[in-house]
C-alpha cells in the first residue's frame, strides 16, 4: 500500500525530530561525562591539592572559577611578593589547566589575585596570562639564532612570532608560578638581545 505525499512529509519531518532529540541527547551526555571526569582527576578544585606532587592549595575564589570553571590545578603558590604595585601586596597564583570543548582548547593559564598585606578587606585584583609562553620583544639586530644560542633546547623554545609587534613567542617547559619567576631573572641578564619581557593575556573562551 503506497503511502500519501502528505504521509511522507510528515515521516520525514517525524525522523529529523528525533535525529535532533538523539543529538541533544548525546551532547548532553559527553558534556555530563567530560565534567565528570575532570571533577575526579588529581587536582580537581575540591580535592585542595595539586596534580604536580598532591601539594595543597588554597581555595579558588568565585572571581576565577567563573572564568574557569572546569579547570585542574597543576601548580599553586602563595604569599608572592609583587614589587610592580606601589603598595605593598602579596600574590596568589594558581597555574589551572583549562578545559574547553575540545582538546586544542586546553591550554595552562596562570591565574593571579593581588592582595594589600595585612588587608584582607581590600580590593584584590584578579589577572589571568597564559602560563607556558611569553613574548619577547628583541632588540634591533639581535637574531633568533644568537638567542637559541644562550637558551637551554630542553627548557625553552621559540614556536612563533607576534606578526604585529615582532615579538617572539618563547614556550617554558617549567610553567609553574616559581618556574616563570625563574625564566623571567633569565631573560632580564639576556638585555643585549632582549629588550622586553612580556606575559601573554588570557581570556575564556566564549
């Protein structure tokens, strides 16, 4: 028995709605397991302590899980001195792997809160850079080759270049709050070539 033209159209459109509920379905049921299991790996936020090594961390304030808030905690430090403020402050920072929808999303973000000492109730401030790379601006003449020169292959490396300022975008394999301190007192004996040190923003995707 041959069906109507009407009885098709309204089979097709009967299959596409399912097609979408299924979808949906789907979506909802790989994002629910991806949440998951980043809330049981090492370092999750309510664990309080770091992928690297189990050491603890502080809690993260609201002002940070709102920007990132499915992230795992690799690093943690505390009670930095910040000599770029003109009061005295202390620093927070946690160096959180961020976890987007999909995996080249992931990358390592440093997430800072700056602090006056003795202050608790004062305004903290809330920044947020890319952990594992930094921009250097070089000095006029100096070559990538003299650089890769003084660095160690193993540490670092230059995977680009900033087309609009000609800065190089040099990779640290030691991202950690103390590790980046460490590079940057590298980078500042290196003023012959490099003549600034930058941090590169970050901000959540949309």
């Amino acid at each position: 028995m041959a069906i109507s033209k009407n009885e098709r159209r309204l089979s097709i459109w009967i299959g596409i709605a399912i097609g979408i509920t299924l979808s949906s379905m789907l979506v909802r049921y790989a994002l629910q397991k991806k949440t998951q299991q980043t809330n049981e790996r090492p370092g999750n936020y309510k664990s309080l302590a770091c992928a690297v090594n189990g050491t603890p961390f502080d809690p993260i304030p609201e002002q940070i899980t709102d920007h990132i808030p499915h992230g795992i905690v690799i690093y943690f430090e505390s009670n930095q001195s910040n000599s770029k403020w003109n009061k005295s402050t202390t620093e927070k920072s946690w160096t959180i792997e961020s976890a987007g929808s999909f995996r080249s999303e992931r990358l390592f973000v440093l997430a800072r809160e700056i602090s006056s000492v003795g202050n608790e109730n004062s305004d903290k401030q809330y920044l947020f850079h890319r952990s594992s790379e930094l921009y250097l601006l070089p000095n006029e003449g100096a070559t990538l080759e003299q650089f890769e020169k003084l660095i160690d292959p193993e540490e670092y490396k230059v995977i680009g270049e900033n087309s609009k300022s000609g800065e190089w975008i040099l990779q640290i394999k030691d991202f950690s709050p103390n590790g980046l301190k460490k590079t940057k007192n590298l980078l500042s004996n290196m003023d012959s070539l490099i003549s600034k040190v930058s941090m590169i923003p970050w901000a959540p995707f949309k």
